[in-house]
C-alpha cells in the first residue's frame, strides 16, 4: 500500500503514488454504489463518529452514505447542541469522545489546524471534513477522480479555478493535488479574492477572466464565500457575474471538450449561468456529488486497513 497514513487531514503530505492509490479504489466503489446491493463490509464492526462543528449537507450526507455502505455503526453529533456551546474546549470533547472507542472521527471545523490537533488527542483515525481556510483533502479526491474520469488522466491538464481563492479551502487542496500530477494551475479572480501569495503554491495567477480560460482543459468555478468575509471583497454580484461569472461566451475561450466543476452550493447567476450548470455535455457537477461517496468511501477503507495493520499482534510484538 501507498496510502500508509493514520490520518488524513490533507493534501499536503500525500504522493502521488497515495493519491492514485485512493482513487483506483474508489473506481470499484463508483461500481459498487450504481449496482442494486450496495453494501459492503469494509468498516464492519467499526464506530464512525461525524462532527461537524459548520453546517453541511453535501459533505455530511456523502460521509454518513459512505460509512453505512460500509458496514459502520455510524453516529452524526449535532454540534449545535452540544456542550462545546455550554463552554466546552474541543480538547475536552475530543477526550470524552476518546473514551467512547470510536474507530473513525469525520470532522469539519471553522477553524484552520482544529482537526489537526484533534487527531493528536484521540486513538481513532480522523478525515478532515474542511478545516477553516485550511483544507478540504476528500473535495480535492473527489474532483481529481471526476477529472480522470472525464479526461482519461491527472498529469499534464489544465485546469483554471475561478472565484473565491482567499477564502477556499477546496482551492487550496485542489493546487495541492494537481501540483503533485504535474498539471497547470491557473487562477483567476479580482485581486482582492486571489491573494499573490498563491503563486507560491506553484499557480499562475490571472484577474482577466477571459485570459486566464483560454486553452483550459478544466474549469472549476468556486462559491462567493460571504460568510468568510469581513469586507467589501467585490463590487456587486451583477459586476462579479459580468467579470467573473462563467457564461457561454467566457467558456469558448477554453477547450472545446473542456469540463465544468462546482464544488457547491452554486450560486447561479453569481458564479455561473444556470444553463451551463445544467449542460449534460459540459458540466460534471452531478458527477462531482457521486463521486464524493465513492471517493469517501474508498478513504475510509483505506484507513481502516492501516488501523487494523497498527492493531495486528505482529505490529504490536
């Protein structure tokens, strides 16, 4: 095995050898969730635990379809409710769970490194479900597998990622990932979402729309992040569609074939026309929602063999 890691918490430190790892695996899985039984035993007898500390529903819904395909006993924590609202630390919940035995720990967090020190506190392996402006590892999997299934590979694209960089941890995975599969990284958006910082991570930076699409071989537009935002990032939405928003016009300047992704919730009219969203021949953004539990699924597979490898008395002796 590639993927040897007790955790993932991100891109980051993963090879490419892990990361094709992961979606090879995945590939049997999108087999296994379009036929008419699809169960099967990978995490059986194993506790899932998913906390989500910021709201989600595709993200949530994708981990708890995942884990119960697999044969997981699997709990989501109302984290709205908890004790973390009467003052508890995420230390002292993190213990408490601890003492419960989980086996998996899916966790979502508002803030950067919070799943990070969570996954030094407790025995289980934890996923980063999306920590703070940090990473979104399993978005990143899950786009890379909806990109080699559409063009046949990872290495060598071109891939031009729209909108709210600043703000995006998916953005942040996705340069993470196809850095390591040697494709081109464009990113366009005003200066005021595209810090020049990012150029750092190895990305082109453009906030010429039109420029910055030519030629591309995937377009992934990001949502307008308001809820991170702390002033007057953009104009208007009305100006931000006409500069930014991708429209038929704008898409012709890339490649005929080229694809059209969305991590999601789309804000149509904002960051993308809603018939282009739509277009079957274009836009892969329903294969983006199939392939996260597939993705997610073969993540966890892969964790609970190593958990179990950890576990075994040759490992122990």
């Amino acid at each position: 095995m590639s993927f040897t890691d007790r955790h993932l918490l991100g891109i980051e430190h993963l090879s490419p050898a892990a990361i094709t790892e992961i979606l090879d695996l995945a590939e049997s899985y999108v087999t296994l969730n379009r036929g008419t039984a699809k169960h099967a035993d990978a995490l059986a007898g194993l506790t899932q635990v998913n906390m989500f500390f910021e709201n989600s529903t595709r993200t949530q819904a994708s981990f708890e379809i995942a884990g119960k395909r697999l044969g997981a006993d699997v709990m989501n924590m109302s984290m709205q409710a908890s004790s973390i609202k009467k003052g508890e630390t995420l230390i002292d919940t993190a213990m408490t769970l601890n003492a419960m035995h989980p086996d998996l720990l899916v966790v979502r967090h508002p803030h950067s490194g919070a799943v990070d020190l969570l996954a030094q506190k407790v025995n289980c392996a934890v996923l980063n479900a999306g920590d703070g402006r940090h990473e979104h590892p399993t978005q990143a999997l899950l786009d890379a597998l909806t990109i080699r299934r559409a063009k046949g590979r990872l290495h060598r694209l071109s891939v031009a990622i729209c909108g709210d960089i600043a703000h995006s941890r998916v953005a942040r995975s996705n340069i993470l990932l196809l850095n390591r599969m040697e494709s081109r990284i464009r990113l366009i958006g005003p200066p005021t979402l595209v810090p020049g910082h990012f150029a750092e991570l190895g990305a082109e930076i453009y906030d010429d729309m039109r420029e910055g699409l030519e030629g591309a071989d995937v377009v992934m537009m990001l949502r307008l992040q308001k809820e991170r935002m702390d002033g007057g990032f953009i104009p208007s939405e009305r100006e931000y569609f006409h500069r930014y928003g991708l429209d038929p016009e704008k898409l012709a300047l890339a490649k005929p074939d080229a694809i059209v992704m969305h991590p999601g919730p789309m804000n149509r009219g904002v960051e993308i026309d809603g018939v282009l969203a739509d277009d079957i021949n274009r836009s892969v953004i329903q294969e983006q929602v199939e392939m996260g539990v597939a993705v997610r699924m073969a993540a966890m597979d892969l964790l609970a063999r190593n958990m179990r490898a950890a576990r075994s008395p040759e490992v122990m002796a």
